[in-house]
C-alpha cells in the first residue's frame, strides 16, 4: 500500500483532502467546513459551531504556561472562531485527556481558567468529556454561538475595492512566545538563573498567555449597522489568515505596511530580537485579532471607531496578494500557516 | 500544594467536581452538563449537543482495529447520545490531533469510515480540527442534533411504577472485544499463529467494532406516539446507566434477569468464557443501546414493538437497585462504569 507522508499535503491541503468526498444532506447545514465555523439554521436566527484541540507539547508546555492561563486561553480561542463569524457565543463543551500525573488540584486550576473565560464573555459550559490519555494532556473545545442570520459574516464575500481592517495588534503573542522559549533555554542551562523577561514583557506575555476573543467588535458591529463582507480571526498570523480570505472570496488583497497595528513594545521588542516588527505581524500567530473587510460605503462609519485599523484593500485576484512597505516597496506576501505534524 | 490523585473522585465524580462552581448565564441554555447531550433553544425546536474524545491506547488498540471501523465507530457512539435524548442527529464535528506515524492512506481509511456512518445516518460533517499529537491516534467529535421541546427525553423523568425498557441486546460488544484480547494475547506468543476466533465471533465482533446508534427508535416513538419518561444510552453496561437514571431522577429500580435481552451467539460465547451472561449485560460496555422508561400508560403501545424489551420497573428510591434473577433470588446491583486514569 502506498504511504503519503501528512506533511506532504499541509495542514489546509489535509483537510481539503479529507474533507472532499463528504456531502451535506440536512436543510439545517447552512455551511459545513471550510470557515471559522459552521452554520446551522434555527428559524430567523442561525447557530454557529467551532471546535479546537489543544495538545501538550504541540500547542502548550508547561514549563512556562500556568493551567488557569490555559483554561482560559482554550476557552478564548474557540470564542474567538465564533466572534470571527460575526456570531455572539453563548455555549462551550470543554474535554480533556489526561495522564494521572495531573492532581485533582490542578484540574481545579485549569477548570478555574475555563471559569473565569465563561464569566468574562458570558458563555455557558454545556458539556464535554473527561478521559484518560497514554501521554499529557489533550484539551478539546466546542464553541456554539448565534447572529441573526443576515448578520453572519463567512471568509468568502470580500469584494473588489473593499476596505481591509485588522483590530487590535499585530505580533505581541509571539514575541510573548519567544521570550519564554527564550527563558526555558536559560534555565535549561542553569536552572538557578532567574527569568529576565524585559521592560515589554508584561504586555507581550499577556498577550501570549492569557489573549482574549474580540466578541466585543460583533457588538460594535451591531451597534453601528455594519456587516463586514468578509471576516476571519487571527490565529496563524495575517499573511495565512489573507490568503484565506483571499482563496475563499476569489480576490487579490494589498496591505499597506503603515496600516497594520503593532503595539509599541512589540515594536521594541522586536528590534530586540533584530525582527521586522511587521515580519512578526504577518508570521507570528495566536493574536486572535480579527481580520475583515468592508464595503466601502461603510467608510465613514467606520473610520473613528476604537481599537479598528484600516490596513489596506481588496484587488483583483490576478493582482495578487500584495504588502506596500514604508520604504515605497511592493512585495508578494508568502502563504503561512504551516502546521508540521511531528 | 496537596495533590489528590485523579482516581480518589472516579471518572463522575471527578467530571461533578470539576463542573460544580458553573452557572449558566444564557436564555438559550435549557440543560448544560449532566445529560448524554446538552439541549440548546432554537425557538420551536432545541438543539442538543454531545462530545466524546477516543485516545489511541485506551479505547482502541490498532492491534486488532481496522481505520475504518474506528471511523464508523467514532461517529455512531456520538450519534447514540443524541438517540438518547430522544432527538435526530444532524450534523458533527470531527478532529484528530496525530503523529506523522500515520499516512495520508491511514486517514483516507478513517475518514472512509466517518463518511460511512454519516451516509448511514444523513447526518453532516460540519467542522473539525486537524493537528500534531507527540503520541498516538486522538479523536474528538461533537454531534449536533434537533427535537421539538416536547419530545426531548433526560435521565431525570423516570416515575415509580414507569416500566424499564431496553433495545437490541446486551453484552455482546463485549464478549467480542474479550475475543479480540485473547486472539491478541496468542498472536503476541506466537506471531505465526492464525487467529482462531471461533463460531460465535462474526456477530460479536461486528458489535464490538462497527456498532450501530439506535436512532432507528428515536422514529420509531415518535411514530408509536410515545415519549419515554426517562433515556440514556448503554455505554458502560447496564449497571452503570441504570444508576445514572436512578441517581437523576431520584428513584430505584428492579430489573428481571428474564428480561434483559441477550443474543443467543452472546450467551453461549459467554459460557465458553465462563462468564455469567447477565454479567456482560450489566457490566460490559460499548452495546450502545438505548435504556429508557415509560409511563405503564404506553404499555399496549409498546408491548410488540420490534426489537424492543420490557425489562424492568422503576421503584422508590430507598428500595435501591436490584436484579431479580431466574432463579428467584434478588441481589443488589453494584455501581460500574469506572474510566482509571493511567
């Protein structure tokens, strides 16, 4: 039999793979794979679906991530797929693998991390699973949200000559990354030496630890009549999540490098490590910011609202996916987003 | 810091532990932990939500099963759940988190299965995640399905005096997955060894490996007319579900030996095995059958139904749980259905 490395076809080329030969047979799929999430009619209103996995050693370590933190974080990122849909999350199921080397002690301090996340956006734990794994820790998290159904926003409706917006800040979750990946090497070597984290850390380590999910624009959204034509949340960085939407709608996109939101310790941070602060907006992930397009007849209602970036425009698909640097420059930008299975 | 090991609380009470200090918030939550599915509103209807994780090494050995059964398998043991809530599945979700042990051919074999049972079923794949594990096979998958709010049957509606009823048969999932254990343990001490698994195993096996959702008397009652009082389904052997009915619904219950359905290839394979066959029936898991009461008012409408036994009567609470046996006798049951954290 013939033996197909997984690596060979990348993370979104695996799941394009498997995923290709399903078909949906229910009146109530208004959309399966390929999105934050899926959509599931229920009357005037529809319902949201997304689930994450969580795996030690691949998406966490313990040498430098408090449980509460991951509770929380677990809960954050699937909240963050749901607000990416321009839906208001109401319900998570919450599961976990687990080796008996975790005490019930620090399943408390992980439960307590999901806790605060369903206080912080008002979600509901409904269900989940709790099983026992071979080898650390598994976490697997459902999140269930809900929009009126002329509200929800998928990654394919950006149009030619649509607005470009990014919330937020670009890059601090993984220069919070590289700082503890940093530190883990120090006291690797001499586990007596205390962590020096730096002036910008309490920012960066925020960021990278305990990130929040930006339902807080569905709202905005809400309050100013407007619905992007198109939206995503930034989990791999803005050149994967781009070219997502660029793939999904059929466009082109050209970001301008002056436009992209970059807090200014990230900034100084990534001079620090001798990074291009935008390097880090385009190819660090986990901010969990959103990335959307607008009508731009939407301009002016959006043009002084808070913590809201426009960053560039939608083009023709041949035009390609372009970045204007500060220098004058243009340069293609380079598809991200790898997930190599180990 | 105290460290309680995982396995003082048990497998529930761990998940009530951990689950106590969460409060719903949201006006569309009608049930939340506790059921086999979380029910969600959607105006006329409600949603039901369930999920279920599957670790290499703990619930499936590769030794002895092939990718697409555990594919097939992964999807109905979810759908049974929502069976049990007496509502249609619709829609799932399907993750696995892998190491690069296995091959793009190995997952199409997976995902072959997953196909099969959602055709089976017409229900969808929705959604999923795809990621690295650093040790063997995960599995996470959520079932979506949908019932108008009257026909949605929890554990905590059984009455004194509701008759005790279960579908199909029991034990012989596991009697086929004993089979399997011993063929495994032969083939270990001589590799050369073919496997002999002897007359009864076709049936046993199929149970065991490729088990059906019973879905098919979730149409069934609502043709009949009937609502059961009270549902679950049969995982972790009849036992288990049994107290999980009677601790919800704070009742007891008598089940006749008689009446607890068996198959004939269950009873004599486990005679060969010198087991008991009302042990496998109570004790055994993975029948996925359903458990569920009715009110003695439904009794002419379900009394020739197909596939389908009246097995038992619920009774008041401080009359505990018993088995009235062939042979007259009544023994307490005891509490099964214990997941060791290893």
């Amino acid at each position: 039999m013939q033996r197909t490395d997984v690596n060979t076809l990348g993370e979104f080329g695996l799941i394009d793979h498997l995923t290709q030969g399903f078909t949906n047979r229910q009146p109530t799929t208004v959309l399966g794979v390929g999105d934050d999430a899926a959509i599931i009619d229920a009357g005037a209103e529809q319902i949201v679906v997304s689930t994450d996995m969580l795996v030690e050693g691949i998406h966490f370590d313990f040498a430098y991530t408090p449980l509460k933190h991951l509770g929380y974080k677990a809960v954050t990122v699937n909240l963050s797929d749901i607000a990416a849909m321009n839906a208001r999350p109401e319900q998570i199921t919450f599961s976990i693998a687990l080796s008996n080397r975790f005490s019930v002690e620090a399943l408390d301090e992980l439960y307590a991390g999901v806790q605060a996340a369903c206080k912080q956006y008002g979600v509901d734990l409904v269900g989940g699973d709790t099983t026992s794994s071979t080898k650390g820790l598994i976490i697997s998290v459902t999140a269930i949200g809900r929009a009126p159904a002329g509200r929800i926003t998928r990654r394919s409706g950006a149009k030619v000559g649509d607005l470009i917006c990014i919330t937020g800040n670009l890059g601090s979750a993984y220069l919070g990354l590289q700082l503890l990946e940093r530190e883990k090497a120090v006291f690797k070597d001499n586990p007596d030496m205390q962590p020096e984290m730096g002036e910008y850390a309490a920012y960066l380590l925020q960021r990278q630890l305990r990130p929040e999910a930006r339902t807080d624009m569905v709202d905005l959204f809400a309050k100013e009549g407007i619905v992007p034509t198109s939206m995503i949340d930034i989990s791999d960085g803005l050149a994967s999540e781009l070219f997502h939407i660029c793939k999904a709608s059929g466009v082109g996109a050209v970001i301008e490098e002056s436009g992209v939101p970059i807090h200014n310790d990230a900034q100084l941070q990534a001079l620090e490590f001798n990074l291009d602060p935008i390097t880090t907006a385009l190819s660090g992930g986990e901010d969990y910011e959103l990335l959307f397009t607008i009508d731009p007849k939407d301009t002016e209602k959006i043009r002084f609202l808070p913590d809201l970036y426009i960053s560039g425009e939608i083009v023709a698909r041949e035009d390609g996916i372009k970045l204007h640097t500060k220098g004058g420059n243009i340069h293609p930008i380079q598809a991200q987003g790898w997930k190599h299975f180990e």
